[in-house]
C-alpha cells in the first residue's frame, strides 16, 4: 500500500504535495510523486529534449522534496511520465495500480462550469476512473 501524488507545479499541487506526505507519514506507508510532462503530438525530438531541460529546475525542487521527507523516514519515490497532451490522468491511474495506491492525493483548482465542461480536469478524470479514495486538496487560497 502506498499514497500516490499528481504534481503539476500549481499552488494546489504545492498543497497536495504536503497533503499526502503528512497522509504517508500518518498511515506509515510509501509516498508516490509523480509528475507527468505532457507533449504535442508531432513535436521534435529537439523540442521535447528542450522541454526536460527547462523542466529540470522543477525536477530538482522536487528531489530536494523527496530528500527532506526520506530524511525524515518515508519512502518517497519521484516518477516523471512523459506522454501525449491529455495523458496525466491515464499516467496517474496506471500508476496507482503499479504501486498499489490506497489513496490518490491530488490538488484541485475551482473552475467555472463552462471551463469544468469545455476543459475538464485532471482530478476530475482521475475521480471517475479511480475505483479507490480520491482526496482533492485546493490551493492554500481557494
């Protein structure tokens, strides 16, 4: 059993991130980051290489995260998915299943109903497809 974490570097995500880290340490279980870097179908190999690196910064913040909550004795695992545009919530349900999720943590961002329908959401996808708990967690200021 383990928590799993979509991170997307919103302020929601930021608080989810905390979120399922303090919900690892409580429920004594791994913690699953996964941060999933979508790509346009057609992109160059040159252009996709340019986006990992520019997304390199993050990446590092990231492990710092990572490092901190394994100094503090949880098993924290950073996955970074690349994939198609659209593709984060397929890359965190297939996730859960590889790690055995018990609880998928994510940050949720309030929409208007016509960009909740035109749009969707990640965490929208992901709560109708889970068939296992779903804790949304807004910014700190929402």
């Amino acid at each position: 059993m383990s928590v799993l974490v979509g991170y997307d570097g919103s302020p929601a995500s930021d608080a989810a991130l905390i979120e399922a880290a303090l919900t690892a340490v409580r429920r004594e279980v791994p913690l699953h980051l996964v941060r999933y870097l979508p790509h346009e179908l057609g992109e160059s190999m040159t252009q996709v290489r340019r986006e990992v690196e520019e997304s390199s910064d993050e990446q590092d913040a990231l492990e710092t995260f990572a490092a901190g909550w394994r100094e503090r004795g949880i098993d924290v695992h950073l996955h970074i998915e690349h994939g198609p545009s659209g593709g984060a919530a397929d890359a965190i349900l297939r996730l859960a299943d590889e790690v055995d999720a018990e609880l998928i943590v994510l940050g949720w961002t309030a929409r208007s109903k016509i960009e909740e329908v035109v749009l969707g959401s990640v965490a929208r996808q992901v709560r109708r497809r889970a068939g296992r708990p779903i804790m949304t967690v807004p910014a700190a200021s929402d």
